[in-house]
C-alpha cells in the first residue's frame, strides 16, 4: 500500500512538472521516490520477469541502447529509458512507468553505474545483466570491468544484434525461471 502512494506522489510530480513547463517530467518522478523510497528502485526492478540489461559507457550508450531497444522490443515489452534519463532518478522514473514491462533496459551513466547496479540489485530475485561498453578492449580493462560487477566487456564499436543477443539470452533464462 506505502509504495502505490510513493508511485501516485511520484507520477503526479511528473504531471505538475510537464504542466509547468518545468520539463518533460523524466527525472523528478524518479528524484522523488528514490530519496522518499530508495529500495523502491529495486522492489519496481524485481517485478519484471524477465530481468534487467544495464548498458553503460563513456560514450554511444544512448544511441547503443536505442538500437537494442529496437531490436529487442519487437518480441519484449521494454522499460527502456529512452529519453536519455540515465541516473539512478531516470531509471527509477522509468520504472514507475513500465507496469507492464517484462525487461528493464537501462541506459547509465558510468558514473552513477554502482549506484544504479545496487539499487537494482537490493532485492532483485536474479542478478542484473550488466555490460561495459567500452573503448579499450586489453585484458587489463576486462578485468576491471569484471571486478567492478559487469557480466560482459565489449569493445566499440559494438554490433547492436550480439548485444541484443546477450539480452535476449538473459530475458529467456529469467522468463524460465519465472514459470
């Protein structure tokens, strides 16, 4: 009950800043309730079915993951944050819009990447499909890119249908899991 109203205050400040003209009401809805709620990101992730994709990179993420978004959301319905909100407060208003996604797919920024993946991962039934995109491509930055949590490595410029793939791959084994 305490996060349905969390959700209604959140979508009426995305309402109020649209009316206002304050905005397109993609970040304060999430500002909002991840300050109020903070292991609300994580309850909203745990409910869709088929998991979450995480993409983050210094650069082409937007546009790597609206290509993916492309592809993979022919066959899944997507909470995809398109507009490019991609701080823990974009990927929470995001979920507070996606009531019927069955994946998230999370553009985030690098540098709000561990803060993003933790939220996510509080209560998240599975672990999140995390991917580095990245310019360097030396064992050294795999590594780091592993120890920092993140499931894949790939080097740029990335063929948007193998990353599609590895979420795809992800998506099928969670909607199993979920039977």
């Amino acid at each position: 009950m305490r996060l349905a109203l969390e959700l209604a205050l959140a979508r009426s400040a995305g309402r109020l800043s649209r009316l206002a003209g304050r905005g397109g009401g993609t970040t304060i809805p999430g500002k909002i309730l991840a300050t109020i709620d903070p292991g609300s990101v994580s309850t909203l992730a745990a409910r869709l079915p088929r998991g979450t994709a995480a993409i983050s990179a210094t650069n082409g993420k937007t546009t790597t993951a609206a290509l993916v978004a492309a592809i993979v959301g022919k066959s899944i319905r997507l909470a995809h944050n398109g507009s490019g909100a991609n701080l823990v407060s974009g990927v929470a208003s995001t979920l507070i819009e996606a009531r019927d996604a069955e994946l998230g797919l999370f553009e985030v920024d690098e540098g709000a990447f561990p803060e993003v993946a933790r939220r996510i991962r509080q209560e998240h039934p599975t672990k999140p499909l995390l991917i580095a995109l990245s310019g360097y491509g030396r064992e050294e930055d795999k590594q780091q890119s592993k120890a920092a949590g993140f499931d894949h490595h790939l080097v740029k410029p990335v063929d948007p249908n193998r990353l599609a793939s590895l979420i795809g791959q992800r998506a099928a084994v969670e909607s199993q899991r979920a039977r």
